[in-house]
C-alpha cells in the first residue's frame, strides 16, 4: 500500500509539473481575448504597453531567455530606429518646419510601441517553446480576433455613423482629446467615413481605428481562422461555423471598398496554394483554389461586385500617395540616407503647389504626411536606409528561415509574414497589424504543433506524429 500510495503520489506530482501554470500567459490572452472590451473602454492599443510591463518583469526574473530565429535583424531594427532620433531636428526642403522637440511625441510612440511588440512577442515565444502557452490556444486567439474584425466591419458597414464617447476619453481634458490622433486612440467609432465616390460612405473600422488597419488586420486574423478551424483538431460544428463566418465576411471586406485587403487576400491564396503544392497536397491546393473561386463568384453575381468595380474606377488617393511615396524617397536619399529624419514630416502644399492646403471643401488637401502612407515608406524617411534595410532583412530572414516548414502553421506564418512584405507598400503596420504579424512569427519560430488528423493541412510524412517536448534551461538543470 505504501509503495502504490508513494508511486500515485508521483504521478501527481509529475502531472502537476507538466500541466501549464494557469496564470501564465494571462495577460496575453487578455489582450487578445478581451480587445473589443479595451477598445470600448476607449483604451484599445493603449493596453498595450501595459502587457509590455507585464512581459518585461517576466521576462527580467528569468534565469535565461530563449530567442528565436532571425530575432538578431529585428534588434539591429530598433538600433536603427534609436539612432534616426539623431536627426529630429533636421527640417527637409518643402516641409513644414519643426523642432526637435516638437518632432520628438510621433517618434517616441513609435519607437516606445515597436519595442512594446518587441517585448510581448519575445515573452510569447518563450512560454509557446516552454509549453505554458499552447500554440492552438494562441491560434484560436488569432482567430477570435477575425471574428472580433468582421464583427466590427459588419458594424461598421451597416451602422456606420456609430461612435460614442468612451470612459477614457471623458476623462481627458477636452483640448487633449479632440485632438484627430487622439482621438483615433480613445473614441470608438464604427467606421471612418469618406466621399470618394461623391457621396459619403463609411468605411469599417472598427475595432482598429482606420480603415487600412482594419484592412490589415483582416488579411492577418484570416489566415490563423482557416488554420483554427481546418487544421487543428475541432469540433465539426466550429468548421461549418467558421466556413459560414467566411462568406459573411466578404460582406465588410467588400463594402471597406480597400484594394490593398482584396490583393493582400488574393497574394496570401496564391502564396498559400504554391507552398501545398511544393510539399506534395495538390489536394489542399484545390480545396483553396476552390474556395476562392466561389468567393469570387459570390461577389460577382451579387452586388457586392458592383462595389468592387466602383472602387476600381475611383482611385481617389492613387496620386497623393505617388507624390508622397517619391518626395520621401527624394528627400531622404538627398539629405539623410543612413539614418533618416527620425519621423515623419509635412509638405508644403500639394504636389502641384506649396499654396495647396485643407480646406472646408477639402480637409484633407495639401500639407500631405511623408511616410505615413505604407510602412516601407515611414521606415525609409524615418529611419533611412539603415533601418530600411534591417526591416527588410529580418523578414527575408524568416522567411528564408522557414522556407521548408509545410505545416499548416509554417505555410500561414510565412503567409502571414510574406503579405507584410507586399502591404508594406501602401499600410502602416503600427501597431496592432505589427503585434500580430510577431505572433505570427512567434508561431511559425515556435516549432510544430499536432494538427488535424488525415487532413490536407499534413505535409506528408508527418501524419500522426507528434512534436517532441520542449524542456527549458530549468528542466535540464534538473
């Protein structure tokens, strides 16, 4: 009786050991799970940076910290970006004039919320290896925000004039919060809306708060629902309600009227079809391929597809991001090549005259934001070539990294990475679109996960087996 009392005593314990401590992680998954209440609250990314204290104290009192591959290029990064605060000061010909000081708020948010993302994504990685953070459970929380994003498209679209004064905003002073950038932080609003088309229309926003960002993230949370629901074991009733979710949302997909979400969609696909047929699934190639001509078919003979074709004979903001996109670029290869001019600047005027500037009629006229119309374009004017460069090496170096993971999670990681390659052009990835492509990659760095059995998601060669434990520094201490 003794020896069976000692030996159920040990497998106790033992279980007790391998079984993930419940509060690690908490603050993550609260992030993510409990976004839409943060952003009714009127903080949204300003929760952020608190998560960022919490994985900054955690990942302090370890004894050592894994990281993962390529992390060395995203540190030379936020080098680059430090070092381009340097020049603040330093005012381009045919821009508005500042000091450093009055230049010096955009480039702390900026470089306070890269590292913020740094710090999560970091601390995320190491509970993920160590298994007290599962990797289904951060995909299914992935996913939850596509549903949150659809939820808030379908708001968006159909109550697009919703908005209300948020707790958070009430209590600022009223000279801080009717500030525009202020605002897009604290004021929840369904959607932004735009006369583009001669009329106004609301574009969905919400939970984001803009339309591009919500654009993003709905390319991203896309990707990790069809891994949720298709690839990791499920119930039957959550694929046939995620597969329903799908159809819904082309329905905010199309009426954000965004052509950068309707080709980042079609490059994921594409990219996503390529790598199942390279690892050997021409069967999951067709079921996407499949998938995506009835998604096609749908918006064409409804009229969703009159949407689409309104937006494609309405390219209002083609010009204006032209002219911003090669200024940028003329500005800082002439003046500041290594490391920029810290942020972002104003013109004077238009592209066609510096007396061009916001007007009633027109608000938005003149005075048009260098790099603030696509993330590769912000990185280059803010952070020169130096930071260009280090960006771009640290997402070639993942994807090179990974290249030969045909998982369902290395195929949507790298997807996922790959597409902030292409939004790069015309999106800003702070700051959620830039957290959630991290965990993306703290997902694809991670390792493989067991995933639906005898499904097209399995490379082949690996069906039934499962990934080897992780043991931290601590267990082989021990």
């Amino acid at each position: 009786m003794t020896l069976l009392a000692a030996a159920r005593s040990a497998g106790r314990s033992r279980i007790a050991q391998e079984r993930p401590p419940a509060k690690e992680g908490a603050s993550l998954a609260w992030l993510l799970a409990a976004y839409p209440l943060w952003w009714a609250l009127g903080l949204g990314v300003l929760v952020i940076p608190f998560v960022a204290a919490v994985a900054a104290v955690k990942l302090v009192r370890r004894r050592s910290i894994a990281v993962p591959p390529a992390f060395g290029w995203w540190l030379l990064f936020l080098l680059a970006v430090t070092l381009s605060l340097a020049n603040l000061g330093v005012d381009p010909p045919g821009t508005v004039p500042e000091t450093w000081f009055s230049s010096l708020p955009g480039a702390t948010f900026r470089l306070g919320f890269y590292c913020c993302c740094t710090l999560i994504a970091l601390w995320a990685y190491n509970l993920v290896v160590e298994g007290k953070l599962r990797r289904e459970r951060l995909i299914r929380l992935l996913a939850w925000l596509f549903v949150v994003t659809v939820a808030g498209g379908l708001l968006g679209t159909f109550f697009g004039h919703f908005e209300y004064t948020s707790p958070v905003e009430a209590l600022l002073p009223k000279a801080v919060a009717k500030d525009g950038f202020v605002q897009s932080l604290v004021h929840p609003a369904a959607a932004q809306t735009m006369d583009f088309l001669g009329y106004e229309t609301p574009r969905p926003a919400a939970p984001w708060g803009y339309t591009n960002t919500w654009g993003n993230n709905f390319a991203i949370t896309a990707v990790w629902l069809v891994v949720a629901a298709f690839c990791v074991p499920t119930a039957t009733k959550w694929r046939v309600g995620a597969a329903a979710l799908l159809v819904v949302s082309l329905v905010p997909a199309v009426y954000s009227m965004n052509r950068g979400l309707w080709l980042g969609l079609a490059a994921v696909a594409v990219f996503a079809a390529l790598r199942l047929l390279v690892s050997g699934r021409p069967g999951g190639m067709l079921a996407l391929g499949g998938a995506g001509c009835a998604a096609v078919l749908l918006v064409v003979l409804t009229p969703l597809g009159t949407v689409v074709q309104t937006r494609l004979d309405n390219g209002h903001s083609d010009e204006g991001r032209a002219f911003s996109s090669e200024r940028a670029t003329e500005l800082v290869i002439a003046h500041s090549p290594v490391i920029g001019f810290g942020s972002t600047r104003k013109t004077l005027g238009s592209g066609e005259s510096i007396a061009v500037g916001p007007t009633p009629e027109c608000p938005r006229c003149g005075g048009r934001t260098l790099g603030g119309n696509g993330q590769l374009w912000q990185v280059l004017f803010a952070h020169g070539l130096l930071g260009t460069i280090t960006y771009l090496g640290f997402t070639l170096a993942v994807l090179w990294r990974f290249r030969s993971d045909h998982s369902a999670v290395g195929i949507a990681g790298s997807a996922v990475v790959g597409f902030s390659l292409l939004s790069m052009f015309y999106y800003n990835a702070l700051v959620t679109p830039l957290l959630l492509t991290l965990l993306s990659y703290v997902l694809l760095a991670a390792g493989r996960m067991p995933e639906a059995p005898g499904g097209a998601c399995e490379p082949p060669g690996v069906r039934g087996r499962l990934p080897v434990p992780y043991h931290g520094p601590e267990t082989e201490k021990r």
